[in-house]
C-alpha cells in the first residue's frame, strides 16, 4: 500500500464524493490537575490539555529545570532557533552517548535528554515551555511531593553552564514599547520582521504548513480576511483594506489556522512572528517578548570576535576630503586605479532566476564586498556574499574577472563604518542582527572550503 497526502484549499472536497454518511466524531479526553498553594501552581497535563495551558505557562519553566538535573552527557532531541540565519529553526536528534553542545547565536527552545537520577526524575525527560516526565509509578497522592522537590531543584545551583536561551518579558510598560516597534517595522517592511514557519507548544512541534489562514479582528471573527499563504503583504492588504490602527490594534488581530487534520483554531497575530529588536536584544518567541540571557549574547560575540578585523588607515574616507557624495563606486574605482585591484561590480551571475553581483573587488585570490555605512545597513553586502558562495560552489572556485579566469580562497567584508570611533573587536559593533549574519556568513563560508576576512575602515569628518 503507497499513502499519499493530498493538500486541498477545500474542507469540504470530498463530502459529495462519499456520499450520505454518517459524519465521523473524533472523541478526545482530556483534562488538568491542578496544585497549588499560596506561591506557586503547578498543572499537570492530562491528554492534550497542554495545547491550551501553554499561553497560561511560565515558560522559562522547563529550560530552567533542564539546567538542574539533565545529564550533559547524554541529549536526545534538540530544538533551536537561528536569529537573522538562513538557517532559522532546527530540529536535531543526537545517538545514546551524545554531549549537549551549542552552535554560535543559536537559541535553545527544547530539549529531550536523560536525567541525572532515573529513580527521581524518570530516565528521559522533554524540557520546552514545560516538562514532560515519564514517571508511571507516581501516585495521585505523591505529586505534592514530587513538586516540592522540583521546587527545591529550581533554587540550586545549576549543573550545567547556562543555557543559551531568551526569557520572557514581564514589564507591561516595556512590553508596550516593544508591541509600537513591532507594529512600525510591520508597516515599514524592515527587515528584521518575518512570519514563523514551525512552532513550539509546550514539549510539542506545530508545523505552520497549513492550506488556508484568516485575518480578523477580535470580536469580530464572521468577518475574516481569508489567503492561501500566511506572509507579510497578505497581512499587510488586511489592514490597509480595514483602515486598522496597527499600533493600536495589533493585539486584537488573529489568525485562524485550517487545518485538514483537525479543527480549525486561532491564535493573536503575535504568535505567528519573527522578530528581533537589536538595540535591546529582545525577540518574540510563541507570540510572547523574551530577552536574550547573556550567555547568548557571550556565544554570538566571542564567534564574531574569533574574526581577525585588518585595519590600514590609509583607505580611511575624510568626508573633508572626498566629500558627502563620495560612494561605493568611487571607492572601488579608486582602488582600481590606485592599488592594483580588479574592478567586478559589473560581473553578473544568475541564481535561482535572479542576477546578483559577484563581487566588488578582486586581487590576489580574495574576492571583495565593500559596504559605507552604519552596522544595521550591512545586511545587503553579507546576503551579496553569500549568494557569491553559491555560485563558486558549481564553479569549482573559478570566476572571471574582466574576461580573465581567477581562482578564489578568501572572501572579504570590506565594512566601511560611518563613525568616528575606532573599535578594537567586532563584538563592539552595537547591531545585534548584524552579529547574528556575520555568524551565519563566517560558517557557511568556512563551510564552503574558504578563508572569512574581514577589512575595516572609518567615514569620519575631522
């Protein structure tokens, strides 16, 4: 027998097609236990219930209690998030035997490994906004206990190193802020906004490949705004053709999800966006603000800094000088009729049915992208480089150069800061999302066989 799954925008398909049927009902138990005292309440998940706590949920919760008692040694599944890399999320399974360990600017949003003490916690245990214990021995009666015991485990000292994780923003002041640049950078279309495509719900996976989605208002869900794809210009002809207020309204907007596997459901527009404010190194993680923990941080800055920054003050831009028009282009020129560069601005390849420049410069082996201005504008000259390295990979790092063939083992950053203080690392550089992609180019051209180099200089007036 060959299965096959058929995707369908319509629910109702097949219902002519099986003709007068008696309409199946899927009958689904499940309900929540609940202890608590004056302090604290905990849930304990019976069957699905898990799926409507989880918006209830501290959750930092699990992760935190994954610090405390799982064997470092020995991880099973691993669940991250990649901010501002191609690679965004992944899910990870690792053999018996295995060590945790973390890759630069990577978040840690799930874990499954075996414990510290089987007899105590079970063997395995799943930490995400929650935990799932496999404890089938544990009576009714003895979960007063059990808690008690986890609460006294949250208190200790941890057993591993940190977590490389955000946690949730409680502050209603700074949650409002964070929910304006939110609304601005959807308006604007920055690029540090994008829609989430797999989820975690409490110790589960949601996958947002669904067939169809509606935008309504809350309230007012007979009026939806139905689209076969969830993304950013759908939403954005929602509010424009309902004159919404985003920075008033946007937590009233949901989305309802069909899905052909089960009822449809809604959640707040929130839930489904990816977004990271670099000034303050805050993100949206569920729908919910987190803040990266500084082990996080130390991670991204101690990858970008492992980067060697070639400084030679002579390719300094005085603006006194050269002027405030003084670009790119007469950088690169300048370069060519002064220090023996090859000029590839105009070298055009297509990939993936679009025409992207190879370079800017060319000597010595090493191709160039030159970029003036602050770090949040450098998004541009990473992405140029990186569709580059695609396409040496199907050309057996040879490329021409003004007609000529040339063989390639480094590519440069040619970062050009438009600022008057010098600095001695890049972990100085205030954009976050601009350490998040250098990270993401530094490993895929390393992984690509090629040398990451980095040159800086300055744009200042004296």
């Amino acid at each position: 027998m060959r299965v096959c799954k058929i995707i369908s925008h319509q629910r109702y398909l097949y219902k002519d097609f099986l003709g007068d049927i008696d309409q199946p009902k899927n009958k689904l138990h499940f309900g929540v236990l609940l202890l608590s005292n004056e302090n604290i309440c905990y849930a304990i998940s019976l069957g699905k219930s898990h799926f409507y706590l989880r918006k209830f949920c501290d959750s930092d919760f699990g992760l935190n209690m994954a610090e405390k008692i799982i064997d470092a040694s020995n991880l099973r599944i691993k669940n991250s998030k990649f901010y501002k890399s191609k690679k965004n999320k992944t899910i990870t399974t690792y053999q018996k035997g295995t060590g945790i360990d973390y890759d630069s600017g990577e978040s840690i949003h799930y874990l499954k490994a075996q414990t510290i003490d089987e007899k105590s916690w079970g063997n395995i245990v799943s930490f995400g906004s929650s935990a799932q214990f496999n404890l089938p021995d544990l009576l009714p009666k003895e979960l007063p206990a059990f808690i008690k015991k986890i609460e006294n485990e949250l208190t200790s000292s941890d057993r591993i190193a940190e977590i490389p994780k955000a946690y949730k923003v409680n502050d209603k002041e700074m949650i409002q802020e964070l929910d304006k640049k939110l609304a601005q950078a959807i308006i604007k279309a920055e690029e540090n906004i994008n829609v989430e495509e797999v989820s975690v719900y409490g110790i589960n996976f949601i996958f947002s490949d669904q067939s169809k989605y509606g935008f309504y208002m809350a309230g007012n869900s007979r009026n939806k705004h139905e689209v076969e794809e969830l993304n950013l210009d759908n939403l954005k002809q929602f509010i424009s053709e309902n004159n919404i207020n985003l920075e008033n309204s946007l937590n009233k907007i949901k989305v309802q999800v069909y899905r052909e596997d089960g009822r449809p459901y809604s959640e707040p527009l929130k839930c489904f966006l990816d977004f990271v404010d670099e000034d303050n190194h805050y993100c949206l993680i569920d729908g919910k603000w987190h803040k990266f923990n500084p082990s996080y941080i130390k991670f991204l800055e101690r990858e970008v800094d492992r980067l060697e920054l070639n400084y030679d003050e002579k390719f300094d831009i005085d603006v006194a000088v050269k002027g405030n028009k003084y670009d790119e282009t007469a950088f690169n020129d300048e370069r060519v009729e002064r220090d023996g560069f090859k000029n590839g601005h105009k070298n055009l390849e297509s990939i993936e049915g679009h025409k992207v420049e190879m370079m800017d410069l060319y000597k010595d082996n090493i191709i160039y992208f030159v970029k003036i201005g602050e770090p949040n504008k450098m998004a541009y000259v990473i992405d140029q480089a990186l569709n580059t390295v695609k396409i040496l990979k199907n050309t057996q790092e040879v490329v021409e150069v003004n007609k000529e063939s040339v063989e390639v083992k480094s590519i440069c950053l040619w970062i050009i800061l438009d600022k008057k203080s010098k600095i001695e690392k890049l972990s100085q550089v205030k954009s976050l999302i601009f350490k998040m992609k250098l990270v993401d180019w530094k490993k895929e051209i390393m992984d690509a066989g090629y040398t990451p180099m980095i040159n800086i200089n300055y744009k200042f007036s004296k």
